[in-house]
C-alpha cells in the first residue's frame, strides 16, 4: 500500500520538507494542505524587494508548479482545524477529512495582534503574508504619512521600503532603543542613524494608546498625548507560533511545538519544522524557538529524514538577515548572553565593519553589515567555540581567515 505523508502549512519549512522528502527516498504520495492561496512563496522580500516594488509576486515562488508536478505533490487549499492522532485523519475547516500515514507540521507562525481603540480602521495591517504586503501596497501614497508601530527588523524594513516609494515614514517604539530584542546597543544606534539619514522619524520609549479616524486611519495617539498623522500604519510587534492544532491534538508545545533532535514530536509519526517549533540547540545549549528561513530549511531536512525512518540530525548554527536601504545585514549565531563587544571596521560614520559578540572570551554571534566574507567565517570560527585573542580580532587588517586557520 503507498504511504501518505501530509504537510500542513506551504511556506518555507514545507517547500524545503518536500525537495528532501523525494531525495530521502519517500517514495509514497505527498499533499500539501494550506490557507494560502499560493504555491510556498519567500516571504522575506514581502518587507523588502517586493513592498518597493522591484520584484513581483509571481518571482517569490520558491519552485514552479512543474517542480510539484514533477514531484507528484499536490496541494489542497483549506485550514486544518483538528488532528484525529489515534485515527491519523485530519479535518478541515470545510468538513472534508484526509488520513495519513506521516504528518509533517509547519504550520509556522503569524503576527502578533495589537488590541487598541480603533485598531480595525482601514489603513492598518500586519505584515506577515502575500495578502498583507498586497494589500499594503495598494494603500502607499507618495508625500503622505506612513507610522511603523514596532522597530525591530519587520518594521524597519518596512520603513525602508516605504521611504523609498516617497512616503514620510515615523517609526515608534515602546522600547528605549530599536531592535533592543536582537542586538546590542551599538547596532542599533547604527541602524538609528542610517535611518534618520535617510530621512525616516524613529520615537523610541513611547506607548500607543488608540488610532483616530472615521473609516480610515488618520492618526495615532500616544499616552502622552503626541499624535502624528497617519495614511498608512503598519504593526510589526512580533510573531507567535501557530501550536493550538498541536497543542488540542495533545503534543508537546511549549512556545512552539516540541521537536526532538531529530525534528519529531512526541508523536512518531508527527514531524514540525519552522517558526512553529521549538527545539533544543546543542551549540547554546537550551531550547530555543528560531524565527528564520535558514532555520526552517535545516529543520525540514531533518525533519524529512525522519519521515523516511533515517536519524539526520545534527546542530546548525542559528543565521539571519536583514536588508535595508544599502546595507545587508548577516547575523552569525545568537548573541543573547555577550558580555564583551568587538567591531572591526567603522560603524560610527561607515557602513561596512561587523560586531563580534563575546563571552568569557569565546565568540557567540557576529552581526557583520556589507561583510559576507565575515560573516562566513563567524560561522565557522563559532561553530569551533573560538577563543580569539582580542588584538587580532580587533585589528581590521589581519585577515579574519588567518585567525581561523590558527585555531587547533
Ligand atoms: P510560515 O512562513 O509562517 O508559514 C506557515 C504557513 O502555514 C502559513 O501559510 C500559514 O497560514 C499556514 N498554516 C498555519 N496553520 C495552518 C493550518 N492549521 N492549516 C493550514 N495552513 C496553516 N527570515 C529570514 O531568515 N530573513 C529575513 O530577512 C526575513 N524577513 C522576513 C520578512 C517578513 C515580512 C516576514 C513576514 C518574515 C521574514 N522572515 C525572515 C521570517 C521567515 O519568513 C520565516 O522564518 C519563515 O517564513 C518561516 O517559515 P515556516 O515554513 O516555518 O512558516
């Protein structure tokens, strides 16, 4: 009898889960079941390329319909609203049920909601999905106003996009710096000062209370009374993992679902990968939930392997990026915890030096701006728990290469 293994969810974790279920050896039929009305798509460029307007949905697509075809992959559009695991049948949100033999979850993660006094005008939206960055980009308008609740990287990309398409863009956050969740104060200096370079307003340490309008946006209030116009709001205040489907079918969920090192659940035949799960990281030694394609595609891989009964699991360093105005931004590892920063280069007035993040002396994480070759190597040398003597470190003409082929 063919086996059926079914995907829930068609984003990143799943496009990667099917390439490496066919190359696995999963010989059995493969369905896809999602919300989206897309084949997988990349859904970074939706803050970036795309919302600029320099890329068009149709080039997000991750694989063309002739790969899933060539892969006897179908999809199936709908909301998986229950898990029979005694039966392994799910249920749709339409009534319609499917059973498998292997489940694959990567149901990954959605915007996280702000619930304020006019929080439902039009003219407000989230930026998580297609239908979000569609729907944001009908609304730019050049020369009006355009007010990013939420300096983390969503929200700063977004701002970037949008003052390039001519809009006057206001960042406010709650915290006392952007990006305070992710990096260090140094960085986000630098980012506040390319920002207001280029001509975007930042408010760091402020409360929104309510957004003022009649059908549309028009303002939006702070606790202190500050108001400032608004054609356009986008909230970026983070993400939360979709684990109810899980966590109601009785899996392990702890702000994400519970993976082994080998991507399962505590079901044999269930399998997560992405934004959705959390697993312990061997390299930092805890649990740790990961919000990135890098993490869903290594995650998917294993996850695969499992379907396929082979035990594929190893630990990968954490890796990000962000790209704004001119600068790419690739980040090395996790850098919660440093207690000494390094930078090589010049980020006080330039835009090219990376920051080494470290502690008791051993390199955690490396943010490098415009530095590939650094970042590279961060990976490598973190990867090997370096211990590099600060002078070399600092010292921006000793080839960072060197001090990784000194290390034993
Ligand atoms: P998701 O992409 O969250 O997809 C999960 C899918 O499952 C969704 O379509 C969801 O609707 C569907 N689903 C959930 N539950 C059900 C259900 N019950 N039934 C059916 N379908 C369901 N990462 C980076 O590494 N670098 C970046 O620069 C970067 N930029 C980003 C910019 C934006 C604007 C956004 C939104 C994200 C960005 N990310 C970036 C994060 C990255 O996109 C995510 O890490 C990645 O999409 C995670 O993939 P995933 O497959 O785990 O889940």
């Amino acid at each position: 009898m063919t086996q059926k293994c079914i995907i829930i969810g068609a984003s990143h974790a799943a496009a990667q889960l099917i390439t490496s279920l066919r190359q696995e050896g999963w010989k059995g039929d493969v369905l896809v079941i999602s919300d989206e009305p897309y084949l997988p798509y990349h859904r970074p460029p939706l803050s970036k390329a795309f919302l600029s307007g320099e890329k068009s949905s149709e080039s997000l697509v991750i694989r063309p319909t002739e790969f899933y075809e060539k892969h006897g992959v179908n999809f199936v559009q709908g909301r998986v609203t229950a898990i029979n695991r005694q039966q392994k049948i799910l249920t749709l949100g339409d009534g319609k049920t499917f059973t498998y033999d292997k489940l694959a979850l990567c149901t990954g993660a959605r915007a996280r909601k702000i619930d304020l006094r006019g929080c439902h005008l039009k003219g407000i939206h989230y930026l998580r999905d297609m239908e979000d960055a569609k729907s944001i980009k009908a609304n730019v308008a050049k020369g009006q106003h355009a007010v990013i609740i939420g300096g983390g990287y969503i929200g700063l990309e977004t701002a970037a996009s949008l003052i390039k398409l001519g809009m006057q863009v206001t960042v406010l956050e709650a915290a006392p710096r952007i990006l305070q969740r992710v990096t260090a104060p140094e960085m986000s200096d630098f980012y506040q000062r390319v920002h207001s370079e280029n001509g975007v307003r930042i408010h760091t340490n402020v409360t929104v209370t309510r957004f003022g309008g009649h059908d549309h946006i028009e303002k939006v209030l702070l606790a202190d009374g500050t108001e400032f116009s608004a054609h356009l709001v986008v909230i970026g205040v983070g993400v939360e993992p979709n684990v109810e489907l899980a966590e109601v079918a009785g899996l392990a969920v702890d702000n994400g679902i519970l993976v082994d090192e080998f991507c399962r659940t505590n079901d044999r035949s269930i399998v997560a990968a992405g934004d959705g799960t959390n697993q312990f990281n061997k390299i930092y030694g805890r649990r740790i939930r990961l919000e990135s394609v890098p993490n869903a595609n290594a995650q998917a891989k294993i996850a695969a392997a499992s379907i396929c009964d082979l035990d594929k699991g190893s630990a990968t360093l954490p890796w990000f990026w962000s790209d704004q105005y001119d600068l790419k931004l690739q980040i090395a590892g996790l850098s919660q915890g440093y207690d000494e920063i390094i930078f090589r280069g010049d980020r006080l007035t330039g835009y090219n030096f990376t920051a080494f993040y470290l502690k008791e002396g051993q390199l955690i994480a490396a943010d490098c701006v415009n530095r590939p070759q650094d970042f590279m190597l961060s990976k490598k040398l973190i990867t090997q728990k370096t211990i590099i003597p600060l002078k070399q470190l600092l010292d921006d003409s000793i080839p960072l290469k060197t001090l990784l082929l000194n290390v034993s």
